[in-house]
C-alpha cells in the first residue's frame, strides 16, 4: 500500500474520529487497521483515565465483550473435531445439569452458537455466570430451534461451561492455550478480575443513567465487573485483536499453521439464519457473515458496561479494522468510515468524504399539536427549537443521533421528544414518555387505560447492564421505555409481560409485589429484579 496514500487516508480517520468522540464525549478510542499480513497503521485518542489525564497507548487493553462469542466458537470447533462434543447433539447430553423447559425438539450447541435456540437473552444479574446458566430451567423456549434468530447471551455462557465440563480446564485457560498462544496474542487476557485492572482503560457511562444523552453533560466512571463467561470476558489492545482477525481474514491460517481447518472455517463462517434481511447480514458460529454466503464483511461487535467495540474485515478488498472505545457509545461509524478510506486507496479513488450528521431528520417537525394534556407548538429557531407550552418557550436540544429533540429542563429531560412520519415524512404524532400529541385536526389520542396506570412508573436495580426503566401507559398500551429513548411495546401473555413483536423473543416479567395498591417491583424469569424508586 501506498505510504504516502495511507498517511493521508489517516489523517482523514483521524479527524473524523476526534469529530465522533467530541459529538459524542468519548473519552478515548483505539485503532488498528490490518491487511492479510500485518498491522497498517494504528490511531490511539484522548483519555484511558480522564480523571488522571492519561492518554490511551498501543499498551492501553479494552474490554471486548461480545466479540469473544468468536472465540467460544473456535474452541467449539476444535473440541468438536477432537471428538471431545458433538455440536449436533441434545445440549443436556453435553452439558447434563442444564436443562430449559421446551415444547420443541432439544436445543444443541449449534443452535447455542447460532442464538436460534429460542431462548431468553439472559440478564447478567449475577456475578457468577453459573447460577444464571443454572436458571435457565425457569424458563420457556418461544420457538423451534434453528427457526428464529434471538441473540443469547445465556446462551453462550452455557457453550463456555460446556468448554470448562470437557476440558476440565477454565475457559480463559483454554482460549489461552488455543488461540492466543499461538497466535502470538501476548496483549490479551481472556478474562477480566481486578489483578488487571490497572492495566485497562477506565469504563465510562453517561453521567445520568435515566435518560437520553445530550452533549455537555459528560459521562462517569461505570460500575466494574469481573467475569470469565463465553459471551464476552476478554480485554485486549486493537493491534493484539488485529492478530485474530487475520487469522479469520485468512479463513483459519496464521503464519504459524492453522487455528481452524479449511472445513472448521467453512462451518464458522456459513451464513445460518439471516438476522437484518436489508443489510444481507446473517449469523454463522460467533461471527456476522454475508447472507448470500459470497465474500463481504465479517466480524462481530461488543459492548461491556463501560465499553464498546468493533471488529469488521472486508475480506473482498482484504482489510480489517478493530475500534475500541471506553464508553457506552457505538463506534462502527467510525470502522465503516476507515473501511471505506481502504478501499479507496486500493482503488486509486478519491478519499470519501468525512461524513456529515443527517439534516432532514426534523424536517416537516415544526407545526401546532393537541393531546390531552393540552396543546404544545415546536417552532424553528435557526438551526435550533423551541416547545412553545402555556405560552413559555423552551429550548429543545437535538440528541448526539441528530433524531430527537430534549428540553433540559429539569423534570423535562427524562424522555426525549420522538416523532412519528408518514410516507411522506409529516408527522402524525408526538411523544413525550406518556404524553402524545397528534397535528391540529385529528382526533385526542385515547385516555390512559386505569388498569394500566398502576404500573407505571421507575424501577430501579443493581444490575449495571440494566439499571433501570419506566413502564408507561398511552391510551390502552403498556410501554417498558429505556433511558436511551427506546420504548418496547408490550403484551400480556398469561400471568406476565412479554414484548409485543414475535421477533422479541421469549422475554418476560412479572408484578409481584403490590403495596397500597401499588406495584412495588417485577421480575423476569432468570431470578433479575427491578423495585419501584422515588424517582419520577
């Protein structure tokens, strides 16, 4: 490659990842870019300590999560080859303590590493993976196995004892003695305990946990978790990951021999539920393949609590890049925009521009809408807005995703303001957490259903991958609705709630305590549990 071109190509990275991290606030990023054969080129960025002003470094290790679901996957293969499990076989023959109710044929390990087990994506809301694994008997799978893609946390932490049982060894034991050694990974450690703390990038969240982010109000340290599970437990640098995902580039090989076979690859990488049809994405074993099965993009995300991370290889051009970041915001904007800096200089082509933030999202938004609890007017200031309400006005602050608006005023900024569209882009209504409001000249929307309302309100846990929601009523519909904006329809389904949509899965929970007439906390089927706060 071209010295000159990739020093540019570079700079452009560079530019656009600080223009991410500033819009963003995150605190540090680290970057790898790789070919077939080696390391290209790195970019490390802002803090790994904010409070100390310390710089991330090539030695600076982020936590991967999810990204390690690859890993569990080729331990898998290899025991799967040795004779040691059968991939095919009922999972409760492999691994005989575990058991989960079914109506459907039994799930084995290749649904497991597939997530079409049709199982609950689990909770994290113990310390100790077994106890969560073990509480899979409380639950219900909601489909065939092999028929509907539902990612499953649980479900890989139950593939990584399942490694422990046959080994007779830790799991982070056998990813090291696996792939890391040979591979020449000396950066990674696969697991997570306090006696490598120092060595990683502090963890970072939002400053407040209850409500949408908007710019300026910085983030905190997040809460710190030890773990050892299959689903994620392993920290890194983005040049030490950058290993692995040549050997992945190189379907199994690495300069030292081979990692997986020809075949054990092929198994890894053959597309076997489509999860995102318009992308052309599916899910092989703990890695994202093209659905039609030719060459494209391969990889996988990660999140942790405090953490986020992006390994993707174009394996048509013959690039890789590895993105990690110390906060809880997405960063593969940023590794699809170094993907496509690659190929332009593999094409001769000119640079692609640095990507700007949409700016037809609030188009047509402006206008006078009623609701019941009275009418409210959005007005255009500028490049800003302003909620006219009582005759006060109020600004309201675009979110970092430039797709909803907040007014920040305290009390206000729990929920962000979010805007339903018709096909040609008019709104047809306006939300703000339990309140609605439709233009001038439709019909109110309905009354909040009073059997609902007694729901209602914050719940609160100690779980910091789920540390709280609010359930909200519009009209006769129950809403679980998630600090980040997100709002999940739900459905009654027996005794409980489940999300409205098939798609999401055999999720539940139930209220069962009631004080004065009033729900006082719920559960899921795992053993997690989220008590009423204060809080509004």
């Amino acid at each position: 490659m071209d010295q000159a071109k990739l020093d540019q190509g570079m700079a452009l990275l560079r530019q656009y990842a600080e223009q991410r991290m500033a819009t963003f606030e995150l605190p540090g990023v680290q970057l790898a870019i790789t070919d077939h054969e080696h390391t290209l080129a790195t970019l490390n960025l802002g803090y790994a300590n904010v409070d100390a002003r310390a710089p991330v470094n090539c030695e600076t290790l982020f936590e991967f999560g999810s990204i390690g679901k690859s890993f569990t996957a080729v331990c898998l293969l290899q025991l799967a080859t040795e004779g040691k499990v059968d991939l095919r076989a009922p999972f409760e023959t492999q691994l005989p303590w575990w058991s989960v109710r079914s109506q459907f044929q039994p799930i084995t390990a290749h649904d497991l590493l597939t997530h079409t087990a049709g199982i609950v994506s689990g909770t994290d809301f113990t310390p100790e993976q077994r106890y969560e694994v073990w509480s899979m008997r409380n639950t219900d799978t909601f489909a065939a196995p092999g028929t509907v893609f539902h990612y499953s946390n649980v479900g890989y932490k139950a593939l990584g004892l399942l490694i422990e049982h046959v080994t007779g060894q830790a799991y982070g034991e056998v990813v090291r003695e696996r792939i890391l050694d040979p591979l020449g990974m000396t950066n990674t450690i696969p697991f997570i305990d306090q006696s490598m703390r120092h060595r990683l990038a502090v963890g970072y969240q939002d400053y407040f946990d209850d409500r949408p982010r908007v710019h300026g109000r910085g983030v905190q340290m997040a809460p710190w978790l030890n773990t050892d599970s299959g689903d994620g437990c392993i920290c890194s640098t983005a040049s030490d990951l950058a290993i692995y995902l040549r050997m992945l580039m190189n379907q199994g090989a690495y300069p030292g021999g081979r990692i997986l076979t020809e075949e054990q690859f092929s198994t890894m990488a053959t597309p076997q539920i489509a999860y995102d049809p318009e992308s052309n994405k599916s899910y092989g074993y703990g890695i994202v393949v093209p659905t039609d099965g030719a060459p494209g993009h391969l990889g996988h995300g990660g999140g942790m609590v405090g953490y986020i991370s992006e390994m993707i290889a174009d394996v048509t051009a013959g690039y890789g890049v590895i993105t990690f970041t110390n906060s809880m915001n997405n960063v593969s904007k940023i590794s699809d925009y170094a993907l496509d800096v690659l190929r332009a200089i593999q094409s001769g082509q000119l640079f692609p521009n640095i990507p700007s933030p949409p700016t037809d999202a609030f188009d047509n938004i402006p206008g006078r809408y009623i609701g019941r609890s009275g009418s409210i007017e959005i007005v255009r200031r500028g490049d800003s807005f302003a909620l006219v309400l009582d005759g006060n006005e109020a600004e309201l602050i675009p979110t970092p995703w430039q797709d909803e608006l907040v007014d920040v005023r305290p009390g206000e900024d729990l929920f962000p303001f979010q805007f339903t569209k018709d096909q040609n882009g008019n709104v047809t209504q306006v939300i703000h957490g339990a309140d609605e409001w439709v233009p001038e000249g439709n019909s109110l929307p309905d009354p909040p259903d009073p059997a609902l309302q007694r729901l209602a309100g914050h719940y609160r846990s100690n779980n910091p991958w789920q540390p709280n929601f609010r359930l909200i009523v519009r009209g006769s519909r129950l809403y679980r609705a998630f600090p980040d904006g997100t709002q999940q329809l739900l459905a009654p389904r027996g005794d409980g709630w489940t999300g409205d949509s098939n798609e999401e899965g055999p999720e539940m929970f139930w209220v069962d305590v009631l004080v004065g007439g009033v729900v006082a906390r719920v559960h899921d089927q795992l053993g997690s549990s989220w008590e009423r706060s204060f809080e509004l």
